[in-house]
C-alpha cells in the first residue's frame, strides 16, 4: 500500500468522496462539492470560450488583422449586453435572429443529407446479396425502419393495417430503448468502476490495474 | 416594428443565404460559408457571457441569504480563481488552469455521473415491473446488452454475438427510422423559423 503524496490527487479523492456522500443524503460536503463543481466549471467554459471561440473567431480578426467585415458581428454580439437597459433590450433578439438564421439555413440541406438521404440510402434492399443471413438481415433492418417510421405517422389513424404496422414498429422502438438503456447504464457503472479504481489505486495504492 | 420585423428579417434572409450556399459549388459560395461559419462561433461565443453574468447576479443575491452565503461564496470563488488562472497564467499543459481541470473539475464530473449508476438501478426495478410485451422486450434486450458489454457476458456462448446482432439490426432499424423522423423534423422546423411561422423565439 501505497498512499499517494502528491496533493492534487489528494484535492481529487477527497472531492469524489464529498460527492459519495450523497448516497447517504444531501448533506454540507456535497453541497460544497456541488458549489465548487458549478464555479469552476462555468470559470472553465468562460477561459475555454474566448481562448478557442472568441479569440480566433472574432478578436483576432477584427482587433489584430484589422478586417472590417468583423465589426458586423462584433455589434451582433455587443447587441446580446442591450439585455441590461430595458429601453433597448428588444435588441437582444438581432444576435439571436443571426444564429438562428445562420444554424437553420444550415441544418436544412445538411439534416437531409445526413440524416434522410444517408440512412435511406444505407436501408435500401440491394440484391444480390452474398448468403441468406444478410439478405434476412437487410429485411428486418428494412421492415423495422418502415414500421418505426410509420409508428411516427401520426396524420392518419393507427387502425386496422396500419395499426398492426404501427405495433410492429412498437416492437423494434422498444428493442431499440431497451439496447440504448442498457448501454447507458453499463456506461454509467464504468464511469463508477473508474473513480473506484482512482481511490484504491491512485490514491490509496492498495490496487493498481494492469 | 424594430422588435419584430428586424428579428425576422434578419432570420430569412441569413437563412435564406446559407440554405442556398450548399447548392452552389464556388469559391464565392464556400469563402460566404467559412465567414459565416467564423460569424457564427464568433456572436455565439459572447452569449456566453449573458450566462456568466446570469450566474455571477444569481450567486451574489444568495450572498445576502444566511443559509447559502457560503456554498454561493465558494462558487464564485471557484468561478473567479479558474479566470485568474486561466487568463492570467494561461490554459496550456502542466498550467493551474489544466491541473484543476483534471484534478476539480473531472473527477467531481465522473463522480457525479457515475452516482446515476445507483438511480439508474431503481429506475429500473420500477420501469421493468411494468408489464406488458413492450416492458418485456425493453428489459430482455437491455438485459442481454448490459451482459453483452460485461466481461461474463463472454463466457456465455451465444450472448456476445446476440448482442452484436441486436445492436447492429433491430436497434439500428429503430435509431435509424427515429433519425429520419428528426432530420425530417429538423427541416420543418428550420423551414418554420427561417420563413417566420415558428416565432416563439421572439418571446412575449
């Protein structure tokens, strides 16, 4: 055993026991942990924000190359700040219209290329296929994309045929659910397994993985 | 007027410009694009700054309220060291600024989600005691997943190529006509904000 000496893995270890403590109740240790997280997580996101966002895409430009073009959306961005004096605060809304703009005239072609045309292409029946497996493979993935879609089809009535397509659909919703809920919970207990790990290992130094 | 119809302006015609960008294959087209894009980051990088000065308001006012001065004292505190350092010092490898990244701020953030582990336990027990085919299917498959992914799984002969299965066909089947379902969503949607129908952005 092996009791780690270095500080900032003491700081760590005290802090995931802190937020251990919760599984017993909401107590001070948490809650201070909790605080700490906050703070220093929004102070992160601010320095990592003007470092990788601000500085390259809007300071260096416009304060450094001295490019003109960049004063638009500087005044956008100093519009967001107009919050502060209720008279103009309507102004607040030009950088958001810009965003918006900018993010839906994107996501239009780009969300039919990714998310209709790709997919669509990739369930398509395409024949021959080398052996009986991936033929029957392909079949469900088609009837099972089919279904689900119709399952969302909510402009017409889900009865009769297109009620007992529906509840196929149901089916592989469900199956889809139960595989996602599994993962994220397998996923949830190796992040659990991690910090375990941390406090015997390099912490206490009692165990160490290979 | 200036409250409205300039938002929405605004939204039609950038919107209008970048739907129709992708169409055309020039070095107009794509240099309108990369400006747009830097644009973009550049005024969504200074909205941060509306939430900073939201939490900053919010953690000042609890100053005053005896029962959460302290934990609001000790969040601005975090909040105001992790700028000094950052801007002061720099955000590089081997910088304060990195060392409470991965000494404060991971192992609170791996820590708090890995608590989900033991909820997410009890959301179980109550969600698989419905029953019904479509609670059973949910828990058989999630039951095979979560063995799948386990190193016992492997030791159980047809369990880790089922998993592969299930995850490469049924599961697949059902994200992908989900998937469709929200790219269909997200064109609407865009086409609503971009033409003016969907104006709830615009507030009151």
């Amino acid at each position: 055993m092996h009791i780690s000496t270095d500080p900032w893995v003491w700081v760590a270890a005290i802090l995931t026991l802190a937020i251990f403590t919760f599984l017993y109740k909401d107590n001070p240790l948490f809650k201070f942990a909790e605080h700490l997280f906050v703070g220093v997580a929004t102070g992160y996101g601010l320095v990592i924000i003007y470092f990788n966002a601000f500085k390259p895409n809007l300071y260096q430009p416009l304060f450094v190359e001295h490019n003109l073009l960049y004063i638009i959306p500087f005044f956008f961005g100093i519009l967001y700040f107009s919050a502060a004096i209720p008279k103009f605060s309507y102004m607040m809304r030009w950088p958001i219209a810009l965003l918006l703009g900018i993010g839906s005239g994107l996501s239009i072609p780009l969300s039919f290329q990714t998310y209709i045309v790709e997919h669509t292409k990739s369930t398509i029946l395409r024949f021959p296929y080398p052996n009986a497996a991936l033929f029957i493979n392909a079949l469900i993935l088609f009837i099972g994309v089919l279904t689900v879609l119709i399952y969302f089809y909510f402009s017409y009535p889900h009865k009769g045929a297109i009620g007992t397509i529906s509840r196929i659909g149901i089916i592989f919703i469900m199956i889809g659910f139960g595989a996602s809920f599994g993962y994220t919970v397998m996923a949830r207990f190796s992040l659990l397994v991690g910090r375990i790990q941390f406090l015997l290992g390099q912490w206490l130094g009692i165990h160490t993985v290979m | 007027m200036l409250q409205r119809r300039i938002p929405l302006v605004i939204v039609f015609i950038t919107g209008v410009l970048m739907s129709i960008q992708y169409f055309i294959p020039h070095p107009v087209s794509q240099s309108a694009y990369n400006i747009a894009l830097t644009w973009f980051r550049g005024v969504a990088s200074m909205a941060y700054a509306i939430a900073v000065i939201s939490f900053v308001r919010h953690h000042s006012r609890r100053l005053k309220q005896p029962q959460n001065s302290f934990y609001s004292a000790v969040a601005l505190a975090a909040f105001l060291f992790m700028c000094i350092v950052g801007f002061g010092f720099g955000i590089g490898e081997g910088t304060i600024f990195a060392k409470m990244y991965l000494n404060v701020q991971v192992p609170l953030q791996a820590t708090t989600f890995s608590l989900l582990a033991f909820y997410m336990a009890s959301a179980a027990y109550r969600a698989f005691r419905v029953k019904g085919l479509e609670a059973t299917l949910l828990l058989i498959t999630a039951f095979i997943v979560m063995f799948g992914v386990t190193t016992i799984g492997n030791y159980i002969p047809f369990i880790p190529k089922l998993t592969e299965w299930l995850m490469a066909v049924p599961n697949l089947a059902s994200k992908r006509g989900i998937l469709i379902g929200v790219g269909l969503g997200m064109i609407s949607t865009s086409l609503k904000i971009i033409l003016g129908i969907e104006r709830n952005w615009l507030g009151g």
